[in-house]
C-alpha cells in the first residue's frame, strides 16, 4: 500500500510540473508573441537569415531586421565565404574577446568589386579575411574604401560618410577616426560579376535595356562604422564591444579638401555602427535597418557622466553646440561632440523588443557583447511598387516609405533628420560618356563603377 501510495504521489508531481511547464513556456510563448508582433517571426539567437518578412508591418520588420543582425553578426565559417559558422554556439557569438569575424566581413567590399577591372571571384580572399594573426602584415582585412589621390597615396571617402556639406569626418572622443566599411552578399555580388556592372557601359546598356537596374530579391547591402580600441582600454571594451582586427592606418590627414590616409598598421576595431539593406519580394523598396552600440551618444546634452562613458560624447563639455561639421582647417583628431537627435519614429516598437532582447540574452549568457547593441529601427516600404512600375531615372520611388525618420548616430551624425530612403532614391547608374543617369535600385554602390582597363 505504501509503495502505491509513494508511486502516486511521484506520477501526481511529474504531472504538476509538467502542467507547471506547460503554462510556463506558453505564459514564455505569449510574452514574446506580443513583443514581436501577431504573425512575425520570433527572434532566435541563431544564424538563420530571414528571406521575407511574415507580414509588412513595422513590429514584423523589426523582428526581420533583428533576426538578420543576428545572422550578419555570426561568426564566419571558416570554409565558406558568407556563411555561418554552424558549429559556433551563443556563448561564442558574443564571447567578449572573440576575434573571429563575422558572417558579413566576409563579404565583398565595395573597393573589391568596382575596381578598373573585373572582380576577383566570390571568396577569393576568404582566408587572408579569417587570418586572426596580430602580426599579419598582409592587411587583407581593409575596412574602407580608397582610392588613388595625388601620386598614390590612399584616400579614404567612406570617412566622409557622416554626411552633410564640408569635410564630415568624426572623431570620436579618444581622438580616433571612426572608420567605415560597405559590404555586398553573394547574391548582389554575382548579379554585379555575371551583368559587368562594374563597368560603366555595360552597367548603362543593362539599365537602358531594363528600365533602370534592378537587382535580384535577396541582395543585401551592409555599412559598418568602427572605432578603434585604444590598447589601454582593451580589458573594460571588450566586454561591452564586439572587437576583430583590422589594419587601419596610422597617419591621416587633411589636403586639398580631402583626407589622406597612409601607414597602414592593424589595429583591433569595435563595431559601433551597422546597416543592412536586404531587398525581398514583399519590398522592392528594400528593407532598412540600423543598429548602433548603446554607448555612442546621449539624447539631448547632460553634464553629468552618469557612470556612462560615452564614445562620441564628453558631459565635461556640454556647454559646447554637439552635431557640427568640422571644418576643413581643423586638426582631424580632434575629439568632435555628438548627441544622438532622436531615435525612429515609431520608437516604442524597437525599444520594446531591444529591451526584451538584451534581457534574455543578459539571462542567457551575461557576458555577451551584444547585449549592448540596440536597432534604432527599421524602414520598409508601406506601399510597396514593383520594379516593372518605378521610374526609369532617380528620383526613384520611395514606396511610401515607413517611418519618417531613421538615422545612426555614427554614420548620418550631422543630419539626423533624415532617412535611408530619403536618399537612396536618388541613386543612379555610374557617369558614362555624356549620358543622362539612370535608375539604381537604391544602392548607391553601383554608381562607383570604374571604366575598365585593358590587361
């Protein structure tokens, strides 16, 4: 009778902590069906690329914009180009210290596809990228565009990419250039090589035989900015930045209205800064996203540090204006202030799933960097038109463009009252003779197409 009675209350208990389970995991189900949104993809810690989104709204493009982030910031297999390393756990994806690249710096660059020449294949680098070696001297790892200025020497136009009308470089308050890079997936990249977009002519007859250029769903487009890890605050930056190594260069400088960059050095970087454009079938219009490291900038000016040390920010020098272009008179390390304007409008959807995110992933694994990153917002386009319906020459349509507003701090930092497609509507094919420009499905990268020299 005992050993009955024993037995019945074991298989009563196991059955109340399974109900307890049950109602644990659907209370679990319900909490983040409601912070992603009805129909929308649940957010995983995993690197699963997202094609489409489940329905065009903005909390289910906040969800695809979030769940992309994850799959882009992965790390790399170390075999095949732009792919995820599949073997590499949550623990490794944000282990602070982790120098392995991620999924999208193994992309082509801009400068590696729209050179005077054809491009060298898909992953012809790829192992030069994953060399992690501090003593690396070959620099296969270049973040930034150059080009030839003034007999040789490197100029650096993605340093410029803070916008507006002068000289925009920005510096931030260690005395350090941010840096930046552009990234092209596999998918674009093959339209590009298999098209010779690269080339002017044939980019120009592909767009006049097309109506404009159109490039194929599931091309993607990623802008990074980075800043440089002083040496001294590796040990406090490694546990709040995602960090690879990188050669940058050492010496920078001012002339002729530009900035001249030489005595490249490898360096270890901090991701501060990321978009990603990522064309579906539900929107032609691409999708936009932006993230940004949490310790950038304030909104608004405080004067107090409030135990936070802000990247482009310095609350001992709140008195001084924040968000002004440098002139080009003035020394390039100067730390230069910057506040963040606002945030994307509507906010309240991704500060609702950026909290829930960095609450699970602090519950999950306490030590991961990318707690410390959060999506400003993402753009998409409410009434979407379709390439055959889009003009043939910029401006192009904006779809109905939804929100307004959405910039990063590091990247648009002297006009953030802008938006992605409020300028990548006027992207246009690269000059070609004296012909007008042409449409360039939003991507300003194929207007860098090089007239191609003879080998």
């Amino acid at each position: 009778m005992k050993k009955y009675l024993l037995l019945t209350a074991m298989v009563l208990s196991v059955l109340v902590g399974c109900e307890l389970a049950s109602r644990q995991q659907t209370s679990t189900d319900a909490s983040a069906a409601a912070v992603f949104g009805a129909g929308c993809v649940q957010v995983a810690f995993k690197p699963t690329l997202p094609m489409d989104v489940d329905v065009l709204n903005q909390s289910c493009t906040n969800a695809f914009a979030w769940q992309t982030f994850v799959a882009m910031t992965w790390p790399a297999d170390p075999e095949t180009p732009g792919k995820p390393d599949t073997t590499a756990t949550l623990e490794d994806w944000g282990m602070p210290g982790n120098l392995t690249p991620m999924v999208f710096g193994t992309f082509k660059s801009s400068e590696e596809t729209f050179m005077d020449h054809a491009p060298d294949p898909w992953g012809s680098n790829h192992e030069g990228i994953m060399n992690e070696a501090a003593d690396d001297t070959d620099c296969n790892r270049k973040l930034f565009a150059f080009n030839k200025f003034n007999g040789g020497e490197d100029v650096v136009q993605e340093v410029l990419q803070a916008a507006g009308g002068k000289v925009p470089w920005l510096t931030d308050q260690n005395g350090n250039l941010i840096w930046y890079e552009e990234k092209i997936n596999e998918v674009e990249f093959d339209y590009i090589y298999s098209n010779r977009l690269y080339d002017p002519a044939a980019q120009y007859a592909k767009a006049v035989a097309d109506k404009g250029i159109w490039l194929p769903n599931g091309s993607m487009e990623l802008k990074a900015s980075w800043c440089e890890i002083p040496e001294d605050q590796y040990e406090r930056m490694k546990y709040r930045y995602k960090i690879i190594q990188a050669c940058v260069p050492d010496t920078a400088y001012i002339q002729a209205g530009k900035v001249v960059v030489t005595d490249f050095v490898e360096k270890k970087l901090g991701l501060v800064g990321l978009h990603i454009i990522h064309k579906t079938p539900s929107a032609p219009q691409m999708i936009w996203a932006t993230f940004e490291h949490v310790d950038l900038a304030p909104v608004g000016t405080p004067c107090e540090a409030d135990g936070r040390k802000w990247l482009l920010y310095n609350p001992a020098d709140c008195e001084v204006k924040p968000n002004q272009h440098p002139d080009v008179d003035d020394p390039i390390f100067n730390p230069i202030q910057i506040t963040k304007v606002n945030m994307a409008t509507p906010d309240m959807d991704a500060q609702r799933i950026n909290e829930y995110l960095q609450s699970q992933l602090a519950q999950e694994d306490p030590n991961n960097v990318f707690q410390y990153y959060r999506m400003v917002g993402s753009q998409w386009p409410s009434s979407a038109v379709a390439d055959a319906d889009n003009s043939m020459t910029p401006p192009l349509s904006d779809g109905g463009k939804t929100p307004f507003v959405l910039t990063n701090v590091s990247m648009e930092s002297y006009a953030q009252g802008a938006s992605c497609l409020t300028c990548h509507v006027f992207s246009q094919t690269a000059p070609f003779e004296d012909k007008p420009p042409l449409g360039a499905d939003y991507s300003f990268l194929l207007g860098k197409a090089k007239p191609q020299q003879e080998l």
